[in-house]
C-alpha cells in the first residue's frame, strides 16, 4: 500500500480470519466493537490502539476507526478499515497497521504502507537560475502551510504566469467544481489596480468565448455577491464611444436581447435618464406635450388581487385614498401584448383597490398582469388641450359615459362664468327665478310648458310653489312604469316642494306608476332633515291619506341606518298619527320584516319605565317565574281572579320579544299574578325578568 505523505481519509482493507480454523470471520460470529485499530509509523514508538466503532455512511464514507463488512456473502471476511490521518503524515518512510480482535478469537494480517515525500519545487534559485520545467502523467498539489496557496505562478514582466494551449480536440485547462459547493475557478484581485481575470482577445480572436450548453446549461454565469457587489463590471479603458466600446451594437446579434431579459428596474432607469436629460435625442428636445414623458406621475405596477372585470389591487402604488381617480387605468396582459384601457372611479389606499367605471371587455384579465395608471389629462394631450374635438369620434360620448360628478363640474363652470355661450350672457331665466305669473302677462293664455327634465336649487326658499285654483290641483305628477312621480329634496331650511291646496281641491293629487312606481318619494337629505313635514292647522289633519281598494294610504319604508320609514310626532292634544278603519279594512296594518323585523317597535322618550305608549288601559309588569310556555308568574298585583282573562299579554323583550298570547286564566287571590295562556300560543317559556304588557280584560 503508497500513500503520500499528508494524505487524508486513508482507508485499509483486511482479510479476517477465525483462528481456530483460518476461515473467513464475518459479523455473524464477530463484534464490530471488538476489533482494536492500532498504527506504527517507522523509527517511532507504537501509537495507542483505538476501539472499532460502526459508524455510518457504509464503504463511500470515511468515519475514524470505522470497521465496516464489505459483503459477507460475496467477499466473507473482507473488512474497510479507516484509520486517523495522523498515521500518514509527512515525515515517516513507512506505516505499519494493524487489526486485532482476540475477544472473537480472530485475526487479520499487518499491512505496511509506504508513505511518499511530496515533491516541493522551490524557486529558481535552486535549480541554478535556471527555469524548471517538469513533465509530469499526473499531478497532485496540496499546501503544507495553513492559509498559504498551494501554487503560486508569477509572470515576469510580459510573461505569462500559465500559458495552457489546448490539443488538437482537447481544452487547455479545464476546471470543474466541487461535488457541492466548492468553485472550479475563484479569482481576486491582490491589488488596488490588478484584475483578478484579464482575457485580451487577439486578432479577431475573442478574449472569453462561451458556448453554453446543448439544454439548459450557460455558457458563462455571473454571480453577484449577496450585498452589492456586481456581478460584471464593464470599465471603458481609454478612446472614445466610437472606437473603443465596451459592448458596441456590432457584438450585439439582432434581438439578442428581448424584452423578458430586461429586469423591470433596467426599463425604469432608461426611462429616468432620458427623462433626467433636456437634450437627450442626439440634442433635440422632449416635446412635454406631443411624447409625454416629461411631467407625467404615472404609476407602473402589476394586479395582486383580482377580484372582477371592475375591481382588483394593486401590488404597487399611493397610500392615499382617491389618488387615482379621474386617471387612465392601462392594462397589459402578462401572457401576450393585449391591451384595454378604462376609466378609474374609486381608489382606496389602504387596501390599493382599484374600481373602474366599466368592464374595459377586451380580455380577462387576472393577477400578474401589467398596470399602467395615467393621469387623465395627460392622455391624448395636444396644444394646452387635454383632448381635442377632432380626436373624438362622433357620439362617442353619451350620457351613459358621463359620471355625475362630470355633469356637475360641466354645469358650475356654466354657472360660474358670465359669458360662456362664445361671449354671450346667460339668459337670467338660469341665473335669476323666473315668475310665470297670470295669463294676462301671457297676452291673454295660459302658459303651457312641457320639461324634459328640470332642477331647482334652493338653499333659503322653496324651489316650487305650486298653488291650485278652486278644484285644481297645484300639481298632478304621474309616475312612469316604475319612476317617481314627485322625488324633491330640500336644501337648508327651504322646503323641497311646498304646496298649497284649493278651497276643495288638493294642494297635490299624486297617482303612482302602473307596476312599481310611487306617487310620492320622498328623502331626508340630513341627519335631522325630515323628507316630509305635514302640518295640521286647526280641525284639519297635517295628512290626509285614504287607502285604495287593496292599497294602503300610507307606506312607509325605512331606508336603513336608523332611519324611520314614517315618524309621526302629536302635538299638544292632538294625536301624531289617527287611523280609522273602514268597514272591513284595517285602521293600521303592521307587518314585520321577512327575518327578524319587527312589525311595530316601540321605545319610551321619558325616564318612565315603561310609559303607556299604546292606549290608557295598558298595564306593565315583569316575569318573576319563569315557569313554562303555558304557566307563569308575573308582577301583577290585580286582586280579583280573572282580571285579566281573555286578555292579550305581550313580551316586550328578551327571548319572546315580540311574541303575544291570550290569557285564559288570572289568579288574583292565590298566586297573585299568575297567568295561564293558550296553548301553541309561545313557543318556550319566558325568561325571568322579561317586561311584559297586559292589553284588554273581559271585566273592567
């Protein structure tokens, strides 16, 4: 066995036999931990033996004083042994091992093991100025001196330091990595000025050329450092642009580089250097308002969430809520170059949701897709006018386009100028109320005017008021299949719609639609605002409202938030709301939502607890025994029995909020307040403490 001197992860291989007989020993009659290891290198005292182990890694690995059974079947009695490097140091001739085991009554035979001197070639001076050269089959270097190079090669001068030549089919020098991490090449530069790699091509011969591979291997890969060291750095060395490029076009092939090559950041910084440069087109300008470039805060981003043709986040973009509303929302899909354009109505910052005023329709997009968001009023931009007349096709623009805070802006900017029609006033019909008095102001005719539409602003007085003459109405407004006949909203303190009835005829006589449409709609345009206020005077009711054949006289229907569908508020004597029943309909008809709406909810205005806010003969009371659904004690304190029988008690709170039964039975004289009711009539029995209210009584 050779090895040379300093080697590492030595390993031996030995034949073990029983000694009883000289045949194989295999772990079927021996124990690994059994066998001692011991090494004697020449000239030097026999060093301590060490005790086996198992160790891991089977045959490829090296374990110190590892023993390990190659193949009992195959080579029975074959053992790897792996021994400490110090046995093989530099410094001895030779190596004698030894295996041992006489607990198993085993043994193996001594192997020697020469150990070669590495061979050192010093520097010239000792080969007698003389340049050594060396042919060598093979050659394997390795430093003795920790943090010293293995091999170090100086050129002189124009020397080179290594000049390799490859053969006819074969490379001059080829270097691989190691099995994980180890580089096949690492290069520093020593000094403030010197390359770690220099590579001059000669000729028309390139200084590095690289072929990458047959699938997906590189022909070069740069690496940069995990702070912020590039991975190339290109450095001009001398001349000018024109003879002495670092990378000319002309060693660029045609589309070698593409758009999916180009990191986003490259793009951006193209873009802020021409935008940074006043002259950047070879001394001609930007035009700001031909090429937009200059100027713009055009947000570039890509979709995070996509939640609907009109709606998704942004992965990048402004924290502000509406920061890009009124701009340009230019989409590019990730997987092709289809582009569709749309209008940005609402942008939250929080959650940098986008909402878009309609489906752009053009594709679907989804996340991963290519966001441009612009500033409306740099899109199209020509002269000092956003967009010219001339670059809209006819009707390309109808009212459905228009969002109503664009009509609004179009109709102050009309009332805010004195002469917006080419120079002309506006009629003082627009600026001014216009009175439409008596015929006699009319030559004599009544005045008759068909409206489209019209609006009335009014912050102080009414915006209509309509009066009708004897039996006229002031207004008939009849709704459309299922429009308003009538939606007024009043401002400050003026009214929306005042209007003054005849002697016998109605201050307004309202039909509603054929299908859905009301005769009335009314809004509360403020917190305590009321969307209609009727007013009695004298004997007279504030309303009026008699129910059709089927139909109700008044229907109320709360709009959400806590608003009141109808607030009726008495004053002094006279009732807040009177309902009198026809002869087979209802005075009042409640009816409670389809979940858990109430059909009538009330609540005491006083410190009272509870007022009788319902008729005189009400009485309170609370539950004070639970009991059952039928059975229960209350706080009544009514002495006679069946007071209150046939009565209606009603559960104002708690888990029978709401629900009612007919009391079939009162104790006053036993169990004061005790109630018997219907059967079926509850569905659980009351939870103590529940507020009830006790209504009608066969006896007074």
């Amino acid at each position: 066995m050779q090895v040379t001197g300093g080697d590492t992860n030595v390993a031996a291989y030995f034949m073990v036999r029983n000694a009883a007989d000289g045949t194989a020993a295999t772990n079927a009659t021996v124990t690994v931990t059994n066998f001692d290891l011991q090494y004697t290198r020449t000239l030097a005292a026999a060093n301590a033996k060490s005790d086996g182990i198992v160790g891991t890694g089977g045959a490829a690995t090296h374990v110190d004083n590892k023993v390990f059974e190659i193949d009992a079947t195959s080579s029975p009695g074959l053992y790897l042994v792996c021994f400490v490097d110090g046995a093989f140091a530099a410094g001895a001739a030779e190596v004698h091992l030894a295996l041992t085991n006489p607990t198993d009554s085993v043994f193996a035979e001594v192997i020697k093991c020469q150990i070669d001197t590495p061979v050192i070639l010093a520097n010239n001076t000792l080969h007698g100025g003389a340049a050594t050269r060396v042919v060598l089959d093979r050659l394997t270097i390795a430093s003795g001196t920790a943090a010293t190079p293995a091999v170090s090669i100086t050129g002189n001068t124009t020397g080179q330091g290594v000049l390799c030549i490859g053969g006819a089919t074969s490379e001059g020098v080829e270097l691989r990595g190691g099995a994980t991490s180890g580089s096949a090449l690492r290069l520093f530069a020593d000094g403030g000025n010197d390359h770690g790699f220099e590579c001059v091509g000669d000729g028309s011969g390139a200084g590095i050329h690289s072929t990458g591979g047959g699938t997906t291997g590189a022909g070069m890969e740069l690496v940069g450092g995990a702070g912020s060291g590039d991975c190339l750095t290109l450095t001009l060395g001398g001349g000018d642009f024109t003879t002495n490029d670092i990378i000319s076009s002309l060693n660029i092939a045609a589309n070698a580089i593409g758009a999916s090559e180009l990191a986003t950041d490259a793009v951006e910084e193209i873009r802020d250097a021409i935008l940074a440069d006043s002259t950047p087109f070879n001394g001609a300008n930007v035009d700001a308002n031909n090429l937009l470039l200059k100027g713009l805060n055009v947000q570039h981003t890509t979709v995070n969430v996509y939640t609907s043709q009109t709606q998704f986040t942004l992965v990048a973009g402004a924290t502000d809520n509406d920061a890009y509303n009124e701009y340009v929302c230019v989409i590019t899909k990730s997987t092709g170059s289809q582009t569709q354009t749309a209008f940005v109505t609402d942008y939250v910052g929080a959650t940098k949701t986008v909402f878009l005023l309609a489906d752009p329709a053009i594709f679907t997009f989804a996340a991963g897709d290519l966001i441009d968001m612009v500033p409306a009023t740099s899109v199209g931009r020509h002269a000092n006018n956003s967009i010219i007349a001339t670059s809209i096709a006819s009707d390309a623009i109808d009212a459905d386009a228009l969002a109503t805070s664009a009509v609004e802006e179009i109709r102050d900017a009309i009332l805010s100028d004195s002469t917006p029609f080419n120079g002309a006033d506006i009629d003082e019909a627009i600026s001014a109320p216009k009175i439409l008095a008596n015929s006699a102001s009319h030559g004599g005719a009544a005045a008759v005017f068909t409206f489209d539409r019209m609006i009335g602003v009014s912050t102080s007085s009414h915006c209509v008021s309509l009066t009708g003459l004897v039996a006229g109405a002031g207004l008939i407004a009849t709704g459309g299949s299922i429009g308003d006949g009538i939606r007024s909203i009043g401002g400050g303190a003026g009214s929306g719609f005042l209007v003054t009835g005849g002697a016998t005829g109605h201050g307004i006589n309202a039909t509603g639609g054929v299908d859905s449409g009301n005769a009335i709609r009314a809004f509360a345009n403020g917190a305590n605002d009321a969307a209609i206020e009727a007013i009695g005077i004298g004997t007279e009711p504030g309303i009026l409202a008699t129910g059709g054949a089927s139909g109700h006289g008044i229907s109320g229907v709360s709009g959400g938030g806590g608003g009141h569908g109808l607030s009726v508020t008495g004053a002094t004597t006279g009732s807040g709301f009177a309902a009198f029943g026809g002869p087979t309909g209802h005075g009042v008809l409640y009816t409670g939502g389809g979940t858990s709406g109430d059909a009538m909810s009330l609540a005491a205005t006083d410190a009272g607890d509870p007022p009788n806010f319902l008729t005189p003969g009400a009485v309170y009371a609370t539950v004070t025994s639970a009991g059952s659904a039928t059975v229960f004690n209350t706080s009544l304190t009514e002495g006679v029995d069946d007071f209150y029988n046939d009565g209606i008690v009603v559960f104002l709170d708690l888990n029978l909020k709401g629900q009612q039964a007919r009391i079939v039975d009162h104790d006053g004289t036993g169990t004061v307040g005790e109630l018997t009711v219907a059967a079926s009539d509850l569905n659980a029995a009351p939870t103590n403490g529940s507020k009830i209210m006790v209504i009608g009584r066969a006896t007074a």
